[in-house]
C-alpha cells in the first residue's frame, strides 16, 4: 500500500513533525512568518500530552524551556528576525549546561524589524550566533516541505546525542509554500532515560545539578569536552545534496529557498548547453566541507545564491573548498532569485563580464 | 520548642559573606521541606547571584540558568514535573528588576510553585549597585554615590501590592532581624511550601534581609537599619491569601 501524504504549510509540518518525535514542550511568541508553529501547538500539544505555553516574551519562553529541557522533555521554540534575536541568551546557557533543544528561525529579511516576507540574511546569527562563547549549533536548512518534516524529526534525536542546540534554519517562503508531505510516525520519548537530567531525587540519590558543565567539570575536562563535541559533529553531520557537479563548469551553491531557483537554473542551463552544478547545504552548520572536496576539475567557479546583501555563506564556501576556485555570489536581497536571472550571471561571469565577489 | 538541630539536606558550607540573610532564609528552606517531608522531591531554581551558593550548600536538585528568570525556569520544571516541589530561590534584583516580567506572569498563570525573594535592597554579587526596585531614596550605593534621588532614579517600590493585583495563592513579606520575625518568616516560607503540596497556586515570600557587606556595616547596624526604615517602606505581612489562615 502506498504511504499517505498530507498538503502542509512548511511550518505546520514542522510542528507536526515535531510532535510525532516525542515533542512534549513548546513555549513561544508570535512573530511572522512562524506564527503558525506556535498556533498548531496550541491546537494539538495537549491532545498528545504535551505542555504548550505562549509566553510572555521571547526570553521568558526560552527560560521555560530551558527548564524543561534540564528535565529531559524534548523541546521546541521557534522564532523570526528580530525575535530570534531575543533567544541568544538561553542559547548561550542551554550551549554551557549541555540540553537539547530544537529551534526554528524562519528567516525574514532586513534589520530591525525588517520585512515579514523571505530573506536569508539570519544564515550569520545562525551559524555563527547563539550569544556569548564558545559554542557550536547545528543548523539544518530545508529546501521543501518534506524536508521541514524530515529534519525536524531528525533534530531532536541530533540534540540528545550531542546535548547540543540544533536549529532549523528556513525562510518566509519554505515555512508558508504548501506541499505534499509524507509525515513520519510518531513516536513517544521516555524523558527517564537520561542520567543528567532533573527528577526530584530520593536523598539517598546523587542529586543533579543543571549549571555550566565547566562550573563541575573544571575548565581541562571541559574544554576537551566541548572541543571533541565541535570536532565530531563536524565530521559526522555534514549533510548536502550534490546535482550534476560531476562535469560543471560553474557549480552554484545555494541551500533552502534560493536553492529552489539554483535547481531550476542547472535544468534550464543544461538545455541550452551550459553546464552548471549545484551544492545544496542541508546543514550550514557543520558546513558540507566534503561536498566541495569532490568538485571535478571542469569547474572554473563557485557561484553563492542568496536573499541577502552581503554573501553571508560566501566564508563558508571560501573556507570550505579552500579558496581553490574564483568566487561569485549573486545576491537578490529581499527579492526571491530566478532561474533566468542565475543564468544570465553565469554567462556572464564566462564571457568575463564580472570580476569575482570579494569576501570580507 | 524551637529546634536548633542542622537539617539533613544542608550537606556543606555555603559561600555567602558574614552577617548576609541568604543563609538563614536557606536553612528556613531546608527546615521547611523537612517538616513537611518534601526533600525527596525537590527541585531548586536559582539565581546565578548570591542565592547560587545554596546549590553548593543543599541536597537537592539545582539548575542554574538566566539571570532574572528563575521564575520562568522553574515553571518549565513545574509543568514537566507536576509532582516535584519546585521552589526559587533569588534576590530582589533577579525577581523585581531584570526578571520582573518573569516574576508577574508566572503570578499571573498562577504556577504552582515557591518563590521566595531575597530583599535585601541592592545588587549584593556585582559589588554593590542601586536596585531600582528596592533601594531606599537617599541609600548610597556604588551607581547612586550621593544616593538615590526620585528626579532622576525613581522611586522603590512594593512589589508585593503590585502582584496582590492579580489572582494568586499567597504572598508575603517577612524579615530577619530578630527571632520572632525569623519564626515569622519561616511560617511563611512553610505556608508557601504546603501550598504547593496542596496542590494550590503561586506562592512568594519576600524577606527583609542583610547585606553588611555591601551596606558596608556591621551586622548588628545592618538588622538595625531594616527594622528603623526598610520595614517602614516595605511593611512586614501578608499581602494575599486565598486559602485563608496565612497571617503568622
């Protein structure tokens, strides 16, 4: 029998998705274009025994859940631009005291409060953000509905195994475009099967106690630790889609929304007798080194697509494949790149009609 | 009879100065959960300022987190673990100030936890600034050298009338600085134990309490000043009591 699927809203998916990981706590704010997560956990946490509470800021609803999370409930939150900006400090304190949490950006464009509509100008406070110290999140960045679900669903088992902060980095497009997504089943999550977490212990138990790992490690153990952690989740969680690098001449580079273009643009060049490639980051964070380490000889160029002003990624690709090839970035800002628009800059950094992007 | 044994759940020393409130309204904690038999189902929030030390002094479970938003952690553990006793412990800059808004709205959801507050006019850990909740006019601190002006300053201010405003459990203040009102205050803290045995909603207790460190004063000066003007400003009582029988 053929599995069902359901047409979804990015961000609904992820909300359900989360709930059939074994989500039990959601706090959050509204804030467009998420505001649906936090509506559709306000309709079904509690059906699924769940603790659902809007908070009153985004700071406060962080703090819950970081007591939650100390507790070993799996937990979400999920924000936008300027209220994403809000939950650094709880980043920052759930990073040192080593809990789980997903959360979600659903990017939106400019500063300040910006624009509600599409923008991938958060890929900085993304990967490099989550407040003060040294810390590593992974973040993993859907290009489709399916995807919103599938890494959702993965989250939450990649933040227990690393006790570490994974976020899902989508945009103002992925989280509102409906499409066909097949759910995966749901699942309960035992909050008893850690031996960290906070119970309320007999006296006779060692008692927990739920702080900067640091403050009862000392600083030695504890930065081996952490250093161990960003070494191993570098290696082992890289994730990307490669399409038709293999003879490109310029290989694009693109992850969530602007990738939807870039695939279109590699189809449409082919039949016109250009060769593009494409690397699609699925996680920005650790960046998909070994991606570009399979690039072919053929290529000539890197070119970043991206909905923002300056090549957020572009450091990630420089360092990523060395610096061994030219780099470009072709930059929409707010406005959703197209197909004919990446090929029209391909060419025209063939015939040598543009100088190479400066990264800096 | 008062009882002068130690309780069982402070298993070490805490690092609070000589002559500071923490480590009474600790041991009020501890004797507290004791008589009531709630030590084998504790969860302690604390603040990352002086109140942090009792997570090195007590046999419970800890977490540390955001400086301000002990409430909000603790409602998290609070609505993961129902059946856990979950208390704060915190000053008044952590629950009156920077975490204000934490504080009214887990009042305002009525959470069923303990909270208790920590008064003791300033910012004991950073070495001694104005709190703006609770400093007194014309108190000198290391932000208010020539001390606090209303101008420019504000001016102190009851938080426990403010959160009588909304439909809460209990709430009062007590003090330190003599034996009847460290009974009195224990009380207190009790009732706002039992409460959340009972299964009924947010409890605060606020204490008048020392800092001769920062006050830079003897102890015995420090218990003089609350009992001739702290307690003139923020009255000893209770402030709200829905199940009733809360006045010790």
């Amino acid at each position: 029998m053929e599995k069902e699927y359901t047409l979804m809203k990015g961000n609904e998916a992820i909300a359900e998705a989360a709930l059939r990981a074994g989500c039990r706590f959601y706090a959050g704010y509204p804030i467009t274009p998420q505001s649906e997560i936090l509506e559709y956990m306000a309709d079904h946490m509690e059906e699924r025994g769940g603790v659902f509470i809007q908070g009153e800021n985004e700071i406060a609803s962080m703090s819950m859940l970081y007591g939650a999370a100390a507790c070993g409930a799996r937990c979400m939150s999920s924000s936008s631009g300027p209220g994403f900006d809000l939950k650094q400090e709880e980043i920052s304190y759930l990073s040192a005291a080593g809990l789980p949490a997903v959360l979600v950006n659903a990017m939106r464009y400019g500063l300040g409060d910006g624009e509600i509509t599409a923008g991938q100008d958060s890929y900085w406070v993304s990967t490099r953000g989550g407040g003060h110290g040294d810390k590593r999140i992974i973040v993993l960045a859907p290009a489709s509905v399916q995807e919103c679900a599938d890494l959702t669903y993965l989250a939450f088992d990649l933040a227990e195994k690393y006790r570490n902060v994974v976020e899902i980095l989508s945009d103002g497009a992925i989280c509102q475009m409906i499409e066909k997504v097949y759910l995966p089943d749901a699942r309960e999550h035992d909050i008893d099967q850690f031996d960290w977490t906070l119970t309320g212990k007999p006296r006779k138990q060692k008692k927990n106690k739920v702080y900067n790992l640091s403050y009862y490690m000392g600083y030695e153990k504890y930065n081996a630790l952490m250093r161990d952690k960003f070494r191993e989740m570098h290696e082992n969680e890289q994730r990307w889609e490669s399409l038709m690098t293999e003879d490109a001449e310029l290989v694009l580079v693109a992850y969530g929304i602007s990738s939807r273009a870039c695939r279109s643009a590699v189809r449409q060049a082919r039949k016109e007798g250009l060769k593009l490639g494409l690397i699609r980051p699925i996680t920005v964070w650790p960046y998909p080194q070994k991606a570009f380490e399979a690039v072919s000889g053929s290529t000539k160029a890197y070119v970043s697509v991206e909905m923002s002003l300056s090549s957020q990624m572009g450091e990630d690709i420089l360092v990523a494949s060395r610096n061994d090839r030219p780099f470009y970035a072709y930059l929409t800002g707010k406005d959703l790149p197209e197909a004919e628009g990446i090929i029209g800059y391909c060419r025209d950094i063939l015939e040598g009609n543009i100088q190479p992007t400066e990264v800096f | 009879m008062p009882s002068y044994k130690k309780p069982e759940s402070i298993i070490a020393p805490a690092g609070y100065c000589g002559g500071c409130g923490h480590g009474v309204v600790q041991r009020l904690i501890a004797e507290s959960i004791e008589e009531l038999g709630l030590q084998d189902r504790a969860i302690a929030s604390v603040d990352i300022a002086c109140a942090f030390w009792s997570q090195d002094a007590m046999n419970y479970e800890f977490i540390a987190g955001p400086h301000g938003r002990c409430a909000s952690v603790a409602t998290g553990i609070k609505k993961i673990h129902p059946e856990a006793t979950v208390y704060v412990h915190a000053g008044d800059g952590c629950s009156y100030v920077i975490g204000l808004t934490e504080t009214s709205y887990a009042a305002i959801r009525d959470v069923p936890i303990t909270m208790i507050v920590v008064n003791n006019g300033i910012f004991g850990m950073t070495g001694g600034q104005l709190n703006l909740a609770t400093t007194l006019l014309g108190d000198k601190t290391l932000s208010s050298k020539k001390g606090r002006k209303k101008e420019t300053m504000g001016h102190p201010v009851d938080i426990l009338k403010v959160l009588a405003c909304y439909d809460v459990e209990f709430l009062a203040r007590g003090a330190l600085y003599d034996p009847r009102h460290i009974e009195q205050t224990k009380r207190f803290i009790k009732k706002g134990f039992t409460n959340q045995r009972d299964g009924k909603g947010f409890s605060l207790i606020e204490v008048l309490s020392p800092c001769p460190t920062n006050w830079k004063m003897t102890p015995v000066q420090a218990m003089e000043k609350i009992k001739n003007e702290t307690e003139k400003i923020f009255p000893v009582g209770v402030y709200a009591d829905r199940g009733g029988a809360g006045n010790g």
